[in-house]
C-alpha cells in the first residue's frame, strides 16, 4: 500500500478502528485484549466517560486561546499536580520529551553548571536534549553531533555513582523504573544514593516519571514508594489518559530561574489538554482505584509465575505494579506476534522483554484471560523454536 508517511515506526499489520476500556477494535472486525494502553498513556481504560465528558465540554468551549491568557483550570491543574507530589509549581508541555527538555534547561539554569548525568539504558526523550540524556547508542546514532554534557553512570550501581558527579553536575536524571530500556526497577539503595550524591554536590535531582507517573505502581507518582524528595519530576503519557499534555513539576526556589521568556510552548497547557489532565486525576482519585491497582498486581506476578515456572527461557519476572516485564533468552517478537494471534497486544522493551502495560481499570477477568493469553504464546513459542 503506497503511503505518504515517513516509516519511524515498525507498524503491525492492524488498523486500528476504535477502543473501549480495555479492547482495541481493528478495521477488519477483530478485538484485542490491550496489555499496551498506547504505551501507557491509556491508564484509565480507552474512552473512559469522565474524561471524554471533560474534554468534550472543553471542546465546545474554545480549544485553544494561548499562554498570553490565563486559563483556570491550567491554574486548577498545577495546584493539584502540586498537592499530589508535594512540589509547587508546573510548567506544561505536549509530551514526555518536551518535559525533560525543559527540565534538563531548567536544572543548568538554575545551578549555573553544564553536566547532566543520566544512566545506561535509560529513555528521556527523541529531542535533542532528551536523546542526549538517554543512555542507549541505539537511539543515538545517525544523529551526532549531540549536545555536550551528559554522562551515562551504570544503573543500579551505587557503589560507582559518586565517580561520575561532580561540582560540575546540574542534575541527575533518573527512572524509577527503566521502561524502555528493560522494565527494570531501581533499587531502593541506590535512589537513596542518587539523591544523597546530588545534594552532596548541590546538583538537583530530577525523576523522570514519564511511563511509571498517574497510578501505574499503585501509587500516583512510583517515586512516592520511596523516601526521596525530587527537586523536579517529569510526567506525560497517562497524564491525559492519552492526550497529549506532559508536566514538568520543580520546588519554589526554582521559581526565579524561569522567567517570562525563558521558555515556552504554544499549545503545553491547553484548554483541552487540561481538560483531559482534570478528568484523569478525577478518575485516579477515585476511591479504591489505587488500592485495586496493588491487588491487581500482585495476582498479575503470581499468576505469570506459576505459569511460566517451568519455561527455563524465561529468567526474569520484574517490574511494580501494572509495568511488568518478563526477560527472556531468546528475542521476543515472535511471542508478541504469537499474542496478536490469540487475540491481545502487547510491547517489546528491548529486544528480549515482554513489556505489559494493561490499563489500570481492567477488571479482574480480563486480566485473567490476558495473562493466560500472554503464558499460553510464550510457550508455544518456546516449544516450536528449541
């Protein structure tokens, strides 16, 4: 089929036609169980009624009128988005990227230092800051030079972390959990470490809570399992339950080195960007939500271990909440496609982990089915490449 599209993207062999709590609808009738949620944007379940009712006010309102404007519910939004991580103030974007970019200027505006230290096999963004800030080639090549400063520490490894901060540091800019780059959890230790290293060195710390943010731990924000207090955390996907808005959310006294004119967005922030942010924290606020995430998670874990306990391909079943990833020997794809096949869609995180993200709002059965599915694929699999 000609196309008029450049192809940065590896599409499957399905159109999509419509979506509905937790299924995917193609243009040739089929129904997919979604373990995706638009790469975790979708956490409150595909036109979930309270938010498409938000937005559509909205709508019928005005889309659009520019920051020169104050809006009220953007005022309404930050002051929410500020209650729930404990921080103050909110600059807003279009997308995870744009999030971190700000970040990322913010932090060397404010500590007056160049030096970014980030970490392998983390994800930050396709811009040209936040590609620089994420510790994968893969994503990186073909486009050098990129932007100096940015210095990739091990994961996970406290013990080496002092090694690579210095007077020089703006920020270190961490995941909670590295989604793209393997759904790997960061030890407990070593965000302890991360933070007491950057106020040692008086960098700031910056959480990119870009796929883990809006519930998908069972916590609103994943860092909030921690004891840590961020100077800035970065939030988008889930944020307007797909829509496209992000966050950037720092403390007071980075207040002064934001200034009118130091940075902007034309569209970050929007009437129905916030609107869609309004009726996603509406539906995350919902009582018991949070708690059902926990219990979903622990029968998820459960389940794909006593399935999977007897495939020695599988060497891993990680993650928190409903971000799981299950590390695998061999390449992945053919289990992903295997999946689609049996009728659900899920995500590579690399090239050897399966990647489920299921919306935060499907019910127990579907969950079910889901993961019976997913056990089922990755032992056919197994059986027919040995």
């Amino acid at each position: 089929m000609a196309t008029h599209t450049f192809p940065t993207y590896k599409r499957w062999n399905l159109t999509f036609a419509s979506a509905h709590e937790d299924t995917i609808t193609t243009t040739d009738g089929r129904a997919f169980i979604d373990f995706m949620s638009g790469i975790g944007t979708v956490n409150m379940g595909h036109n979930h009624p309270d938010i498409v009712k938000a937005v559509e006010k909205q709508l019928h309102r005005g889309w659009h009128g520019s920051n020169f404007f104050q809006y009220e519910q953007q005022e309404q939004v930050a002051g929410q988005l500020a209650k729930i991580t404990a921080l103050d103030l909110v600059f807003f974007a279009n997308s995870g990227s744009e999030a971190n970019e700000a970040a990322i200027k913010l932090a060397r505006k404010a500590t007056g230092r160049t030096e970014i230290v980030s970490f392998t096999q983390s994800f930050h963004g396709r811009t040209y800051g936040s590609m620089a800030a994420t510790g994968q080639t893969k994503i990186q090549e073909g486009f050098a030079p990129l932007p100096k400063g940015f210095t990739y520490a091990p994961f996970n490894e406290s013990d080496q972390l002092e090694t690579y901060v210095s007077e020089d540091t703006a920020a270190i800019v961490l995941e909670t959990i590295q989604g793209e780059g393997g759904v790997i959890p960061a030890h407990k230790a070593f965000l302890e470490k991360a933070e007491a290293v950057a106020k040692q060195h008086g960098a700031l710390l910056i959480i990119d809570e870009i796929q883990t943010g809006m519930g998908r731990t069972g916590v609103p924000f994943a860092y909030q399992k921690f004891d840590l207090s961020p100077d800035i955390i970065t939030t988008a996907k889930g944020l307007g339950n797909g829509f496209p808005v992000a966050a950037m959310i720092g403390k007071k006294e980075l207040e002064g080195h934001f200034g009118p004119g130091s940075h902007g967005t034309t569209f970050g922030g929007n009437p129905l960007a916030m609107a869609a942010v309004a009726g996603t924290l509406q539906v995350l606020n919902t009582p018991g939500l949070l708690d059902s995430v926990e219990e979903k998670s622990k029968r998820a874990f459960q389940s794909l271990h006593e399935q999977l306990k007897d495939v020695a391909e599988v060497t891993e079943i990680r993650g928190d909440g409903l971000m799981i990833g299950i590390a695998c020997e061999q390449p992945v794809a053919s289990m992903l496609t295997n999946m689609q096949e049996k009728g659900l869609v899920a995500l590579p995180a690399g090239e050897k982990v399966i990647r489920l993200l299921p919306p935060l709002t499907i019910s127990s059965e579907r969950l079910t089915a889901g993961l019976e599915i997913v056990a089922e694929a990755i032992k056919e699999t197994v059986k027919t490449t040995a």
